[in-house]
C-alpha cells in the first residue's frame, strides 16, 4: 500500500507546475547598491577584461540576486562554455563542455538544476535527474544541429541498415537519444564509435564531426548531413589569411568545423580539449580558437599569458540564455524542462552508456 501512495504523490507532483510546486518569490531589487558593488567586487575581477566597468552596474545587481536566490531555492546553475562571461564567470557553479555537463549533471545534490545552455542539454539534464526540476531560462534557445534530425529519421535508418549501431551527438532531442545505442561528444566520439565492436557504424547527425573522426579509426562511419550554423562558417581561405598575417599563429578547431577547415588546424578537438591544448602554450603565444566566440573570453582569465585571436561567430541560441532570464527562471520557476517517462528511459540508458565509458 505504501507502494502505491508514494506513486501517487510522485504523479501528484509532476502533475503541478515548477511554479505550483515551489512557489513564485518576490522580484528583488536591482539597484547597484553599495553592499552590490562589496559583494560582487572579487566577481568584476574575473571579467573586467570584458566587460567596461561602465557597464558593470547593469550587470552586479543581476549576478547579486541570482547568487542569493539559488542559494534559497537550493539550485545549481550550470553553464555551457559558450554562455557569456558575466554568466560564465559570476553565476555558475558548474561549467564545460556537453560531456562534462553530462556527467556533473547527474551527480548534483541540488533539487533544481538551472541549464545555461541550449534545449538538448536541459533535456540530459532532466534525463539523468528525472526526480529533479530542471528549468531553462529561454525555452527557445534551441539548436540547429539537433533539429537537423528526428526519431522517426533513425528509425528509418534501422530499417535501411539492420544491424548498423547509431551513435547520436549528445546534440540532440530526447527523441532522438531514445532511437539511439548510445551517445557521444566531440570528446570522446572515437573512443565511442570503437566501442562497438563492428566495422560500420552511424555517427549522427553532425557530417562534419563524423568525417572528422573517421580520420582516426578503421571503422567505417556513415553520416548524415547535418551541421553546427556557428561552425560550419569558418572557411580555408578565412584561415589562412589570418595565418598569412601572424605565421606564429596557433590555431585551434573545433571537430564541428568542415574537414578542410579542421584539416589545416594546428590542434582540433572538443572545447575542453580545445582549453587544455590553450593551457600548454608559452605565454606570449597567439592563439585563435575556431569555435563560438565567448569561449576565449571565459577562458582567458585562466589561460594567463596567451592572446586570444576571436573570429566572432556567435551561437544565437546560446545568446538566448542572459542574467535577466536566470533570475526569472529563480523567481518564477520557469521554463520547466519536461520528458514523457516511457522516452526518458529509452534516452537514458544511450546517455548513461556514454557516461559510464568515460568512466571505465
């Protein structure tokens, strides 16, 4: 009996809104207040290479209130490498890459995740935590990649390909994970594709990544044409003027990029293989990163004594989520990043396949 009243509370909560279950709380105040500015000071020193100290009264009551605020909602924000400094730097707790939000996000402790990033990675979120209330500040801060492809897409490909296993980019919706064998990331999407122990294999659906790794493995990879709008941008000739004007130029890439682009990079893989190779230039070194813009601006504060040479091409879905949005999100628990329970564990299980290899 017990059993049985504790699925209906379970089906009770998930019945009621984020809002209805937690409750709204008072907006607070936005004045940049003299306790603001002392509480947000050590904060500023971390961007103020990016952000004119003009502008930082706009910004430290934001970042002032959202750092109370998840502290009393006992939430935790996490942030993609592409979310912008001010975001980045002053309001998350954790930060990285897909694989890295992947595998943190199911280790969190607190009961609600706030997701700085776009609408696939919400949906890992809430995949590896379902008993948790996972928001996202703008729910239509999507993905082109991921809506390149569908569930009814793979299954069409199954049909075509019996016994072909499709490895999805973690770049993708819930339902697509779910038609999936398992996931990968642009960092470890070799050791992926190798794991599986046959001669062919789906990559899907980002062609680029996928023509990329095949240069590093026997096993036969099939593709399907979708593509990054950030990264499929950058171009040979772009490159190569950049490097014909500073021959001492590294230039780092991101696999997403076109392999004629990645081909010509001094170093290509994911964002935080990207950060590491940063980290082991001699200071004074130059260094381009062809990826989305606010990557060299996050991580310059860390990476002392190299300079950031920044092809701007922005994500206009990451530049959905700011710190207005975040606060929202906290005060009135919004937007709630919901996945139909049978689809969730069909997509966990290619999500955790994943995590677990890392880990092995």
């Amino acid at each position: 009996m017990a059993d049985i009243h504790q699925e209906k509370n379970a089906a009770d909560l998930t019945a009621k809104t984020a809002e209805e279950r937690f409750g709204q709380l008072p907006m607070p105040s936005l004045e940049f207040t003299d306790e603001v500015a002392k509480e947000t000071a050590h904060l500023y020193e971390r961007v103020r290479h990016h952000i004119p100290e003009i502008e930082w009264p706009v910004h430290a009551p934001y970042i002032f209130a959202i750092n109370r605020l998840k502290k009393q909602r006992n939430a935790v924000i996490l942030a993609h490498n592409y979310q912008t400094p001010e975001i980045f730097h002053c309001v998350a707790d954790i930060s990285g890459d897909s694989l890295q939000l992947a595998a943190e996000a199911g280790m969190v402790d607190e009961e609600i995740i706030i997701q700085c990033g776009v609408h696939f990675m919400a949906e890992t979120s809430k995949l590896l935590n379902p008993e948790k209330t996972v928001l996202i500040p703008d729910a239509k801060a999507g993905c082109s990649l991921a809506e390149s492809i569908t569930g009814e897409d793979i299954r069409l490909l199954r049909e075509a390909h019996p016994g072909v296993p499709i490895i999805t980019y973690v770049n993708t919706s819930a339902e697509v994970k779910a038609e999936s064998d398992i996931c990968c990331t642009s960092s470890n999407a070799v050791r992926v594709v190798e794991s599986m122990g046959t001669d062919t294999v789906f990559l899907i659906p980002d062609e680029y990544l996928a023509q990329n790794v095949a240069k590093q493995t026997d096993v036969k990879i099939l593709t399907w044409k979708g593509h990054c709008e950030v990264h499929e941008r950058f171009t040979v000739e772009e490159l190569l003027a950049y490097r014909e004007a500073d021959p001492g130029l590294q230039i780092i890439g991101h696999p997403e990029c076109p392999p004629e682009v990645v081909d010509i990079c001094d170093y290509a893989g994911s964002t935080s293989g990207m950060i590491e190779y940063a980290r082991g230039q001699k200071p004074g070194a130059r260094v381009m990163l062809v990826t989305e813009c606010s990557m060299a601006a996050n991580i310059e504060e860390e990476v002392v004594g190299v300079e950031f040479i920044k092809p701007c091409n922005l994500c206009p879905h990451m530049k959905r989520i700011t710190l207005p949005k975040i606060l929202d999100s906290l005060v009135y628990m919004r937007e709630e990043v919901l996945v139909d329970p049978i689809l969730a564990e069909k997509a966990k299980r290619a999500v955790e396949r994943m995590v677990n290899l890392k880990s092995n």
